[in-house]
C-alpha cells in the first residue's frame, strides 16, 4: 500500500489485493478494478484468464468477449480481452488485461457504459502505455 507498510506473522497469507478506482459521474463513469492473486495451481496465464472470462460468461447477462490479443505491458506478456454485457438495461464495454510478474497473477478491468467507450479506451491504453512494473524485492 502507498500510505505505509506493515508485517504479518509468516503463517500462509496470500496477497489477494484488490483496488476499485472510479472517474466520472452517471453514464460516463469509468471503474477500473485492480486484483492481484497467486496464479491458480497448476494453471497457465492463459487459462487463468480464460476461467475469469468463463466466470464472467455465466454470471453477466449477455456477455461475450469481441476481441482478444497477446500483447506486452512493461515488457511482460499480457493477454487482453474486450467485451461486453448487459447491466439493468445498458450495454458495458469492458476491457481486460491479465499478466503474472513474478508468478502473481493481476488483472486490470476496466468497466463503462458503451456510451463512455471512447473514454474507457483511452484510460485502457494510457494504463497500458504507461505501467511500470516493480522489481521483485
């Protein structure tokens, strides 16, 4: 966390951080969704990512990913998916990246009526284009 740092017993914990960053107001607001996870046993990036959209698929009305794409965020192979859904109505345009420096797993999504599509890409590609990944240590 920015604000400080603290210690806890070595007693198996797992880092299952998540942040929610929101902009804007109404039909125009941008939720950007950060999670940081161990990579599930066993799996790949790729198939963690998959089950996060086939997660997605039976609990979102209407979901359904248009586009996909291997990429590179800081250097570190990244999967990207864009979709949408239905939510009380209205269309959600969503973009998602999945990468695991150092094993850990984070995925980005970043969430907007389809009418604020336009802005959600743009935070989407200034998030890409500008993400510095830590060291390890």
């Amino acid at each position: 966390m920015n604000e400080g740092a603290f210690e806890l017993p070595e007693q198996g914990a797992v880092d299952r951080t998540t942040h929610v960053i929101e902009s804007g107001a109404g039909e125009h607001t941008l939720t950007l969704v950060v999670c940081r996870a161990p990579l599930p046993g066993g799996k790949s990036l790729r198939q963690a990512a998959q089950a996060r959209v086939l997660d997605e698929l039976t609990r979102l009305s209407g979901y359904g990913v248009t586009a996909e794409r291997e990429t590179s965020w800081d250097g570190m192979p990244t999967l990207e998916y864009t979709s949408r859904w239905r939510h009380e109505g209205k269309v959600i345009h969503q973009q998602q990246a999945h990468l695991a420096p150092h094993g850990r797993w984070i995925y980005f999504a970043l969430s907007a009526q389809a009418t604020a599509r336009t802005a959600a890409d743009a935070w989407f590609d200034r998030i890409r284009d500008t993400i510095r990944l830590r060291n390890q240590d």
